[in-house]
C-alpha cells in the first residue's frame, strides 16, 4: 500500500496580482520504506512540495493521501497529530530551541505526545546516545557544532517513532565529513523500514537513495531510479 | 500535554530567559496592587479606629433641642419636655442640659469656664467614667445639692498646679457659691484624629436642679437621650418630630441629632473614599495589564519561529495558546505578589509612623490577587490568540 498519494497537487502563491505558481498538479506515489530524493535547481518548489507532504502547508488545490487519510479533511488537533506520531522533520537549518538543552529539546515532541517525564528523559537520552551524542545532552544548542545540532535534530525527528523522515537539505550546511555522518544516520534508519525523502542539490547525496525526483518550475520532470 | 508542571517549568524558563523585561512588564501590576493593598489596608484601619472612637460616645445617643426657622417660632424645651421623654417606651434614659459661663475660684485661684448642669444619667448617656471619687447621684440632685464633678483640665489648673493631686473632698466657688468637688472625670481616650478635636476639656459639671435653683436659671439648651435598643434613629426622628408638633404647637420647630446617624453617614463617606481609591489601584492595574500585553505581543513576534517549531512537533493551537496564557498569569501573579509583599511592608511602616495599630487588610489581598489573574487572562488571551493561530509554515519562514 502506499504511504503517500500526491493526486494534481498545487501550490500558488498570490503576491499581489501576480501568482506564483510553486507546484504544479503534481503526482506521485510513495511506498512505505521507501527512500527519496528530491531535486532540483533554486526555487523549483523543492520546500514546496516537502512542507505539504510533512502537512506544515496547506495546498491551493489537489488531494493528498497519508497513510489512507485525507489530509485535506483534517483539522488543527488531528494535524498536530500527524506531525507528533507520523513525521519526522529534519531541516536545513536545524531549527532547535535555543533556550533549551540537547535532551529538553529532543523531549519536546514527547511532552506534545503526553509521555510521563521520567521515560521522556530516559527516551530522550537513548536517542541521542543513537545519534553518538551521549555526552552531549546538557548541552545548548550554541554549545554545539553544526553537525551535533543536526543529530540532535534528527534524534529528536525520531522521538516518537514515525513512519516518515522529511530532511530539507538536511547536509546544507554542514561541511561533506558531517553530511556524509548525517546521511549514514538515514541510510540505517531506512533499513530498519522508515521511509525517508530527503530534498538536496547534491547528486552523491541523492545516491544515497532508492529514486531522484528531478523538478523544474514547480513540475514534477522525472523520475531517476538509482542502481546500486 | 496533561503535564501541567512541564508547561510552567517551561513558560517560567522563557520568563527567566528574559529577565529584564519581565521584571519591567510586571512592574505596572507590582505598582497597582502596591496602592490597592496600603490604601484599602491604612482606609479601613483609619475607619475601623473612627468608628470605634464614635461608637464610645454611646452609639445610641441622641439629642433635641429648641430651633427657629423661618416660619417657625422659638419655643424653649422645658422640664416638662424632659419627663415626656422619659415616659415613652422605646427612650432608655434622659438628661437636660443646662449651660452658663461663671468664675471659678480657689483661694486665690480664678477661671472661667463652663458649668454644664446635667442629671446623673448624663453620664451613663455619655459613656463617661470616673476617675477620682464619683458621680452626684439622683438623691443629690432632687434635692439641689451643691455638688460638682471636674474634668481633667479643671483639676490640672485649680489643683495639680498648686500641689494638690486628689481634688476630692475639697472646695471650689462657682460664682458666689460654694461646691463640693466629689469626682474627676477621665479624659476620653481617642485613637482616631478625632481626638485632636477633643482637646482637654475644662468644664464642671453639677446637677441640673442645683443650678436651677443656685443660678436661677432654667433654659435647657438641649436634651440628651439614648434609645433602647433596635429603635431605629429615623423612626424616633420621626414620631419625636409628630409629638413635639403636638405638644409645643405646629409653629414649632426642634432639631435632633442621631450619632448612630453620623456613624452611617461616616462610614458611607468612607466607603465611597475607600471605593474610589480602589478604583484608581483598579485602573493602574489595568495599565499593567496593557503593558502586559504589548510585552506579550512583542513575545509572540519575536517567537514566532519558535512557534513553528513547536508546532511542527506536534503542538495543537491548544497547547501554543496555553503556553503563552500561562505565561502572561504567571508575569502578572508574580507581579501581585511582588506588589503584595512590597505594599504590606510600606503599609506596615505607615502605620508605624502614625502610631496606629498595625494592619493590612485581608480583602485587599485576595482582591488583587483576583485583579491580577483576571488582568492576566484577559490581556494574555489576545497576544495568546495570535500565536496559536499562526500557521506552521509561515512561523517557521518568519526571519
Ligand atoms: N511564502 C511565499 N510567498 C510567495 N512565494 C513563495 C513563498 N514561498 C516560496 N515561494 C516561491 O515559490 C517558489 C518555490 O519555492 P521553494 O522554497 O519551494 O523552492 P526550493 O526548490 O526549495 O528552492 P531552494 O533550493 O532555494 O530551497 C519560489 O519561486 C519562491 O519564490
Ligand atoms: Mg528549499
């Protein structure tokens, strides 16, 4: 069954008079376990096509399908749900809470999910051991390098075991050893059965996974299966 | 997202992380109950000490007199008048009052002052106590003796100054006649500044009939009385008026004062002060409540990432409104306990320098702690709305 169905999915942004066509009736079909990459120049709709997958925006037109749903038909508690139990969000720029520690920040999508504060602690601790932060936990964000803050990042994408992993050019910027540890992290996660699609400019990450989906102006162009 | 003690842990740090302009947001609720609480706690001590001042006067006491008005004419109260006062059921006891200036002397001593001639009821009426020796009695008075009893002031003047401490037993002329001092009354002890109306008083007292006939002298200036009690003032006031019309003729006119009366008139004075003064801590707490509700906004602005954020985490429009309401109740309870506990100390020192006893009102407490919660919510709801309304992607986008 498919985890994902993308049926003429548009996104248009209105700037004034002009709009901004971002995607484009944009198909697609994504099995569970999967692993993706989704490319393509500056301002293809890259962002676009991820932040309605990861139900963050709301599409001008079409249907999507997650996992039998109809996002569309959700509302604001149902939605929040999705993003605490089913998705997993890695982004570029790391977006941690800088006032909290490597645990407190990793415990965020646990509180959401209502988990007692011993086990959260205890969860939260055991995930970033996973990601090679064990003596990291104290730490504030600042306190951190690019590429810790982006395992810490990632530990907490997984705090409540989701199905889905979404990275916005999680490697973006992190120097190619970081990256290159970042993308083993998804490499195993991917083959323990999570399904993960990663946006990224760069073709040695994209080899990483299964299929490219190559856009150009908001269309959906190919799709590039990988030989490995 | 039931762990009550996880979002204030967490609404607390955010408070923490930004201290400065916690403590300035919160200042304007610190400022607020400050005044709420020292000004109900100083308004209801200063009308509890007054109240009691005029309760000690005998909250009953009542008092007629002759008056002229226009179309009236003057018809002097006599002792007639005195015995039909006494008569009716709902008055407990009566005393005319006689006054007349003479010199008083002493050997060689000489004053002159006031001689009240009232009836040994007068006393009891008037909640005076003895001091040295005491009162004329009615025996003395029905059969005019020459008796006085002199206050503080008369004793200080004819006596004290001239090394004689205990009046009593000794002799003083009033006029040309001789009395017998048998008593010195105690001064009245006043909490309130009502005593600085007071004063020393410098009057001798002797009994009415003495000093008509002593004195030939019969105009009674007013009568005092006190109701029994539950006699409502208005009702006397009513069928006195009817009665006196009655008995004295419909061209008459006689005035009446009622202390209980006064007491009311007082404390509904007080009340409107103390209701006005609450009003204006009411208002500067609600300037608090707008200074925290730009502060909150300001919150929000600049936490919008983190808003989205939170909510690409998970976090429902519930829990972001949640966690900002959280934080404008906690800014603005700190600031009321803050305001409590600073208040209560001025208030306390106040009330030291003015020598009264020391008190901080209870309901000023809990009124401000209430003031501030509902401040709290109010003006937090909004900035609050706001945030939680936000959509997850265009917090997460806002530079
Ligand atoms: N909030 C917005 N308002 C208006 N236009 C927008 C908005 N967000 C994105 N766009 C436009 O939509 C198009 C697609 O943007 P998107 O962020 O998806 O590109 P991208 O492929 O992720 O680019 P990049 O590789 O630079 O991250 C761009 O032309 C962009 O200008
Ligand atoms: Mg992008």
């Amino acid at each position: 069954m498919n985890l994902i169905t993308l049926k003429k999915i548009s996104k248009i942004y209105k700037m004034g008079k002009v709009e901004v066509p971002a995607l484009v009736d944009a198909d697609l079909q994504i099995q569970k376990g999967e692993y993706l990459a989704i490319m393509g120049p500056s301002g293809s709709g890259k962002s676009t096509l991820m932040n309605v997958l990861g139900c963050l925006d709301v599409p001008t037109s079409g249907d999507y399908f997650l996992d039998g749903k109809d996002v569309g038909k959700l509302n604001d508690v149902e939605m929040a749900s999705i993003r605490n139990q089913m998705i997993g969000f890695v982004f570029q720029t790391f977006n941690l809470l800088p006032r909290l520690n490597a645990r407190k920040n990793v415990e965020l999508p646990l509180i959401y999910a209502g988990v007692k504060r011993q086990e959260r602690h205890m969860r939260a601790d055991k995930l970033l051991e996973s990601v090679g932060l064990s003596g990291r936990a104290e730490h504030l964000p600042s306190e951190l390098s690019g590429g810790e803050r982006q395992r810490v990042a990632i530990a907490r994408s997984l705090a409540n075991d989701p199905h889905l992993i979404l990275a916005d050019e999680p490697t973006g910027n992190l120097d190619s050893k970081s990256g290159e540890e970042i993308m083993k992290i998804f490499d195993s996660l991917n083959k323990s059965g999570v399904t993960i699609i990663v946006v990224t400019h760069e073709n040695f990450i994209a080899e990483h996974a299964d299929k490219s989906i190559h856009i150009l102006d908001g269309r959906i162009e190919r799709i590039e299966v990988h030989k490995k | 997202m039931n762990d009550f003690w996880e979002e204030l842990v967490q609404s607390l740090g955010n408070l923490k992380g930004n201290k400065t302009r916690s403590f300035l947001t919160m200042l304007g609720v610190v400022v607020g109950v400050m005044a709420i609480i020292g000004i109900i706690s100083i308004g209801e001590a200063g009308k509890l000490s007054i109240k009691k001042d005029l309760e000690s006067f005998g909250s009953n006491l009542a008092a007629i007199w002759a008056d002229k008005r226009e179309d009236t004419v003057y018809k002097p109260l006599n002792n007639y008048d005195v015995e039909f006062l006494r008569s009716l059921p709902f008055i407990k006891d009566v005393s005319p009052t006689l006054s007349l200036y003479r010199e008083v002397r002493r050997s060689d001593k000489r004053l002159d002052c006031p001689i009240m001639g009232v009836s040994p009821s007068y006393f009891g009426l008037n909640n005076r106590h003895i001091e040295k020796g005491r009162f004329f009695s009615s025996f003395e008075n029905n059969n005019f003796r020459r008796v006085c009893v002199i206050t503080e002031g008369i004793k200080k003047e004819l006596f004290e100054r001239h090394g004689i401490d205990d009046p009593v037993g000794h002799v003083v002329k009033i006029g040309d006649f001789p009395f017998f001092v048998i008593g010195v009354m105690k001064k009245i002890e006043l909490q309130s500044f009502l005593s600085s109306f007071v004063g020393e008083e410098k009057e001798i007292y002797v009994p009415e009939r003495t000093v008509k006939t002593t004195f030939g002298i019969s105009r009674i200036n007013y009568i005092l009385f006190g109701l029994k009690e539950g006699v409502k003032p208005t009702a006397a006031r009513k069928s006195l008026t009817s009665m006196f019309r009655l008995r004295k003729g419909r061209n008459t006119y006689y005035g009446m004062q009622f202390v209980e009366n006064q007491i009311n008139a007082f404390s509904s004075v007080m009340n409107t002060v103390t209701m006005i003064i609450t009003l204006i801590g009411a208002l500067s707490l609600f300037v608090g409540g707008v200074g925290i509700m730009n502060i909150m906004f300001i919150s929000v602005t600049e936490r919008t990432r983190e808003i989205g954020i939170r909510k690409s985490l998970g976090a429902t429009q519930v829990t972001i409104l949640r966690q900002f309401l959280n934080e404008a109740v906690i800014l603005s309870l700190l600031g009321a306990f803050a305001g409590i506990a600073i208040g209560s100390l001025v208030t306390l020192a106040v009330e030291g320098v003015i020598k009264w006893k020391p008190y901080i009102s209870p309901g000023a407490i809990v009124l401000s702690v209430f003031f501030s919660l509902i401040i709290g919510v109010v003006f937090g709801i909004i900035p609050a709305k706001k945030a939680s309304a936000l959509h997850p992607i265009d917090a997460l986008r806002y530079e």
